[in-house]
C-alpha cells in the first residue's frame, strides 16, 4: 500500500485557513520512511492566523446558541467517519510519522473513543446545576456554564491526528470555535481529520487549520485567542504559560515525561516483558507517555533483563504500510541524532548495551533500533533528561520502596506502570507514585484510554486535564446565579434593623443541622 496520492494532498491543501494560499511560500512534507517529499504546505503568517480568529469568533457566536444535543449528533457522526476512513487516515499518520501501522490504528481508536464520549457526556456536563444556596428556601443558586470563545490549539508530531482533533472536540461541544496551528512537519493529518469534521456538518470557519512557524502563527493564536491548549515539550510549555498569563487567558498543557515502570517479586514476568515493549517502543517511542526507565527488585532483574533483551532482539522494525511490523522510524534527522547521543553518552561512561544501540540507514534515513541498556550512571544524560525514542533503561532495585523512590526523584510527572504479584500490591504502589496517570499491570493505555477520567501531568509534565469532565469544562467560564426569594438580606420590611441583626447570627448556626451545609 503507497503513501496517500497527490491528488489527496491537493483535496486537502484546499481546506487550509489561509485566503492566498497558492501563492504563498511553502515549505516541502517529506515521508519519513524514505525521505523524498511527498508534497508542500502553504506557511502561514500571524495574520493569517488573525484573519482565521475573526472569522471563528463570527462562527462561534451562531454555533454557541445552537443546543448541545445538536453539536453532539455532529461528533457521533464524525466517529462513523472516522472509523469507515480509518485506512486513509492511517495511511497518511503513517506518510508524515513514519510510525508503524499498529501505532497509527491508535490514534484513529483514540479519535473515536474521545467523539463518542463527549457526544454522549457533553449535554450532562453543560446543564445548569443547582446548588446549595446561602440561605436555603430564600435563595436559588444555579451554576452555568459560557463558553470561552475561540480556542487555540498547537498540536504536536508525534500523535498529529488525535492531539490536533481530540482537544479540539470537547472546545467545540463546550460552544467553542478552535483554531489549531499543527506541527510543520504533519500538516496533513490534520487537515485529514479536520475534514471529516467538516463533512459531519460543522461549520467550516468554526475549525481553522493554519500551518506555520510556532514562534508566528503559534504566538498570534496566544495573543489573540481565549485559551490555550498544547501539547509538546517542557521548554515550550514554559514560555507559553508564561504569555497566556499575561493576557490572563487560561492554559493547558501536556508536556515532557520521564516515565517509569517499577517490577516486584512475584510479577509475571512473560506478561511484564510483553508490555515493555509496548509500553516502551510504541510509536518508536516518540510518546510523552512511554516509559523510559525501568526499576526492577534485585531478586528478579537478571532474568528480567534477559527476557526483555531477547524480546526486544526479536522485534521487527522496518517501513512498510501494513501490519506486522512493531516498530517504524523516527520522524527526523533531530530525534534520531538525540536517541545516538543519549546512548552513546552512556556506553561511554559505563552502560551496558543489552539490545539494540544503531541506527539503521540500511532501512531508512530514520530508522533507530529499539535498545535496552542496563548500568546507566547517574551523570549519563538519559538518567533524567527525556530521550523520547526508542531507548530505555533498567535499573535493579533493593526493594518496593526504593524503586518508589526513584521513580519519584524526578521532575516530571506524567505517566508510570507498576507490576506486582497482586493487583491489591500493584494499586497500593500505584497511590504512592507521583504521577498524573499510573497504570497497573499495563504501560500507558488504559488510563489514557479511560475517558472518563482525567489525563494529564505533575511537575513540569502539565497544567490542567484532558478527558473526563475536566477535558471539557476548562474550556467554559463558570457562571454563578443566585436569586433572591420571599425575603432579601436587608430582612423584612418594617423590622427594626438592630433587631434583625441579632436575629441573623443565631439563624447562621441553625444552619449547620440541615444536609449538605
């Protein structure tokens, strides 16, 4: 099966936000698995991305005062979609990435998943809610909630199709107009998903795609939207954080992991070794939620370690656009020089190479072993430092608490994955790890999978949530009503106001008796 056809490009390059696109420079989309260049997208400036918010802001206004139940028939028809093109669109995740096909199938499940829950959730989460009043029977207190206005959205590389739409859908049911700059590199899968939107019925100037530089279009959408949502580094997220807060417009952010799995004693070993690999190497291991470090009880590393080293041995890398293969190239030039340092810096002051270490230009121009080593030093730059790429390392542990420990002594804060020889010992870990997910017995997909619940990061791996009621209400403003009956606080008319102030604090405490206050 080839990469996507020109002329598929073409019908997509017509959905970009950008009124002269055709005479714009452009810079050129190159398929990762081979290097030659598949097609060019139109660069963006900041008034194109200004030009984009107008009329967004036009758009959201209209689609605001349409009913939640409207929207939701909107996104659950864009989830049968999504789920009948799914070839296409795994097709093309895997032209601009260079990902495996397996790691391209989850983003299109994770797209549908995330449609579908906040097709079903949005109109609960959105309807006004009472609350308990200040004074029971003489007030009325409903909460609400407005929508922000128009959200902007920077999406990354490494998962350009869920991280550019599934932030996205929960801003447009909350009655949001979004529009997104996605990363330079995948423009296209963007657009390739952003498409179906539009062919499920949603306005077109509602959902804006201009590609472009993050230090132009990136900064217009954060000077001139009304939050911000971003997914990608730390460094980034940093200086993001730091403009949104001068406009005092709410920001959200996934950012940087470190991630670790820790392994007891009497862990199934087969099973921990199989889901290493996943938890390891999906998606090359370009996942801010993969796992990076590995903490194993003393008693069990050496069989551990081999099994994991024969496993990963074992594991098929190489192009291709069927299933089969585990694991596919890394997306540029700079990932795989950043994967190259790392391991060699550690070989060079003590590491163990247990399996992998290459590259292999004999497949490709970005093609990386997936590699395990053991006896990594302290002053080794993978000891902290993200690699984020196909290398992971093993570390032997006295015993439970300290591989919590130092699955603690860390910065970040975004994911980890505990084995144990219980789930009850698995869970009990799992609360002591600082972390925003943890996962027991698995690496990374069933709490981000989890919908319902929240995702996202502690220390410098995030603000805010994705998914659960958090991954939608954050992009509303909370309004409070409070109405006034029978009787308002300046008491009854023709009581003396001393004697109504007296009369105030003794009803107070009465208060503490009935339920809820």
């Amino acid at each position: 099966m080839p990469a996507p056809s020109a002329a598929t490009f073409t019908r997509l390059a017509d959905l970009i936000a950008i009124d002269d696109a055709a005479e714009r420079v452009t810079r050129p989309v190159l398929e990762a698995f081979s290097g030659r260049e598949i097609a060019t997208i139109p660069v963006g400036t900041a008034d194109d991305a200004k030009a984009a918010i107008e009329r967004a802001r036009i758009a959201q206004a209209a689609w605001a005062a349409r009913p939640v139940a409207d929207r939701a028939r909107i996104f659950h028809r864009y989830r049968d979609l999504v789920l009948s093109r799914r070839e296409e669109l795994m097709d093309m995740a895997q032209a601009e990435t260079g990902k495996s096909r397996a790691s391209a199938q989850e983003e299109v499940v994770d797209i549908a998943i995330t449609a579908r829950y906040y097709a079903r959730a949005a109109e609960k989460l959105l309807r006004p809610r009472r609350a308990t009043g200040m004074l029971p029977g003489l007030t009325k207190t409903v909460v609400r909630h407005h929508p922000k206005g128009v959200v902007g959205v920077i999406s990354p590389w490494n998962y350009p199709m869920t991280l550019a739409v599934s932030d996205a859908i929960p801003a447009l049911l909350a009655g949001n107009a979004v529009v997104l700059k996605p990363d330079s590199q995948t423009p296209y899968c963007a657009l390739a998903c952003v498409e179906l939107l539009y062919e499920a019925g949603l306005p077109r100037d509602l959902f804006a795609v201009v590609p472009g530089p993050g230090s132009v279009v990136g900064t217009a959408l954060v000077e001139n939207t009304d939050y911000l949502m971003f997914t990608g580094s730390s460094q980034t997220g940093r200086l993001l954080a730091e403009q949104a807060g001068r406009r005092l417009i709410g920001f959200s952010a996934e950012l940087g992991g470190k991630n670790p799995m820790i392994v007891t004693a009497g862990a199934n070993l087969r099973e921990v070794t199989d889901a290493a690999v996943r938890a390891c190497f999906s998606n090359s291991g370009q996942l801010c939620i993969s796992i990076e470090r590995i903490y194993v009880e003393k008693s069990i590393a050496p069989e551990f370690t081999r099994m994991l080293g024969d496993r990963v041995r074992k594991m098929t890398l190489g192009p291709g656009y069927e299933f089969g293969t585990e694991m596919g190239s890394l997306i540029n030039e700079t990932q795989v020089k950043t994967v190259s340092a790392h391991v060699d810096d550690a070989v060079v002051k003590g590491a163990t190479v247990v399996a992998g270490g290459k590259a292999r230009p004999d497949l490709g121009p970005l093609f990386y072993e997936p590699t395990v080593l053991t006896d990594v030093p302290e002053d080794a730059e993978c000891y902290r430092e993200e690699t984020f790429g196909p290398l992971v390392s093993v570390y032997p542990v006295e015993n439970v608490d300290e591989a919590i420990r130092r699955a603690n002594d860390t910065e970040y804060g975004l994911n980890a994955s505990v084995w144990a020889a219980t789930k009850a010992q698995g869970e009990a870990i799992a609360s002591r790890v600082r972390a925003g997910t943890v996962n027991v017995d698995e690496g990374y997909a069933p709490a981000w999978a989890s919908t319902d619940a929240p995702m996202g990061g502690m220390g410098i791996s995030g603000v805010g949530r994705r998914h659960g009621a958090d991954g939608l209400l954050k992009y509303t403003e909370s309004q409070t009503v409070a109405t006034t009956r029978i009787l308002n606080l300046g008491g009854p008319r023709g009581l003396p106001p001393k004697l109504w102030a007296k009369i105030i604090p003794p009803f107070i405490r009465s208060l503490q008796w009935l339920p809820g206050r």
